[in-house]
C-alpha cells in the first residue's frame, strides 16, 4: 500500500491535534510579544520559534491581527476563569468581584497592556482597545447583575444603572491608569492597589450598613452568575477565534 505523507502545512486531521498546535501557536507568540513587542513579532518569528511553517500559522487565522486577538481572548478566559475561581472561595460580593479582578489584571501583562493600553507591547493592537467600549473586561451582564444588587439593596439607589457602571468603570481604570504615573515611592504593590481599588469601588457604590443575611446570599448568588455568564462569553469568542466555533451576529 503506498504510503501518505502529509503535506507541510496541512492541519492534523485530528481535532484534538490542530487545537493543540493552535495553543503551542500562542504560547509562542505569547511570549515573543512580550519580549519584543507586537510591531517587532512578525509571523515568520513564531513559526520559526513554534516549529512550524509560516504557511501552518495562517491555516489558523487568516491574518495576524487575527491570531494576536486570538492570543488576547485566550488570556481573557484565563483571567475570568480565575476570577471565578478564586471568588467561590470567599465572599461573592461586588467589592470583592472588583478586588480579584484588579488582581487578575495587574499581575497577567498582556491583558495590563491592553486595558491601559501600552503600545510598547502591543504596538498597532492598541487601535483595537480604543475601539472596544471601556469596560469591556467586565463584560456586558453588569447592568442586570447591578439591579439584583439594587433590588437587594447592596447598591446606592441615588444612581441611575448608567451612573453605576460609569462609577464602577472610572474607578477600575483610574486607579491602574494613574498608578504608573505616580512617582516610585507612592507606587503601591500590586494586590494593595487591588485592595484600594475595591475599596474605593464599595465606598462610592455601595448604600453602607450591613446587607440582610437573605439579601447577602441573593448578592452571592448574582455575582456568582455573572462571573460564570463571563466566562461563558468569552470562552464562546475564543472558540470562535480557534476556529472550534463559528461566529455568530
């Protein structure tokens, strides 16, 4: 029987194969991003650094903006995941929901780069982040996860919904903004400016004064279910982006 070989390039005929050379992909480009920069790595650099053919990379995605947002979904599933994780573990308040996710941001360096918008490291890429609405990190189910906290009275209810989120959003992204502006000695580490960031965000959203133990578990059980619709979301576009999934409108 004669033999086949496969084609240099052509994807493993076994899904299980292609995902896993997709992932050993960004792994690659991960890391040469960071090293180099976006506008320094070039194709050519994480085929020859993957092992692959450049032809392999582009059976993947079409273009390598195309990748490097697949590289950024990925990363984004990973912080939420965490996210997740981590909140099952102690209390699921808004308060903490906003200190774990500074945490997750500042210590994982592309998604820093990409919420504060470091062309150092992302280069060109950093179009796309002034075209996403701020906020995106947090996804889009926060207007329904605030009103069961309104509802529950974990929340200030001189706010309307947009000023709620326009608060939550000015807090997160002013305090990471500014701490790299401000002189060494006034710089805090990482985790506490996570904890000034939740601090800050439960002063000015949340009404003071103990919740009812009732409400307190409905508040649970609302930010459990946001942080799990989260992750859901972004895990669908990074399939997308893997090409396990197709996009829908």
């Amino acid at each position: 029987m004669e033999s086949r070989t496969r084609r240099v390039g052509r994807p493993p005929q076994d899904a299980s194969q292609r995902l896993a050379r997709a992932h050993h992909i960004l792994d690659i480009a991960g890391d040469l991003v960071l090293r180099w920069g976006y506008d320094k790595t070039t194709v050519e650099d994480i085929a020859r650094q993957a092992g692959v053919a450049k032809g392999t990379i582009y059976l993947h995605w079409k273009t390598r903006e195309e990748l490097f947002t697949a590289l950024l979904r990925r990363e984004r599933v990973e912080m939420i995941t965490e996210v997740r994780r981590r909140i099952g573990e102690g209390p699921a308040t808004l308060r903490e929901l906003l200190r774990l996710l500074a945490s997750e941001i500042l210590g994982r360096p592309l998604i820093r780069a990409s919420v504060l918008g470091d062309s150092e490291v992302l280069g060109r890429l950093t179009r796309q982040k002034r075209d996403r609405p701020a906020g995106a990190e947090l996804g889009g189910g926060f207007p329904g996860y605030f009103g069961t906290l309104l509802e529950h009275g974990a929340l200030r209810s001189d706010l309307s919904p947009a000023e709620h989120v326009t608060t939550l959003v000015s807090v997160l992204y002013g305090f990471l903004s500014v701490s790299p502006m401000m002189p060494a000695g006034y710089r805090p580490a990482d985790e506490r400016l996570a904890e000034l960031i939740a601090d800050a965000g439960g002063r000015a959203l949340e009404p003071g004064g103990p919740v009812p133990a009732a409400d307190a578990r409905a508040v649970a059980r609302a930010t459990l279910e946001y942080v799990d619709a989260a992750v859901e979301t972004a895990q669908r576009k990074l399939r997308v982006s893997l090409g396990t999934e197709e996009s829908t409108p």
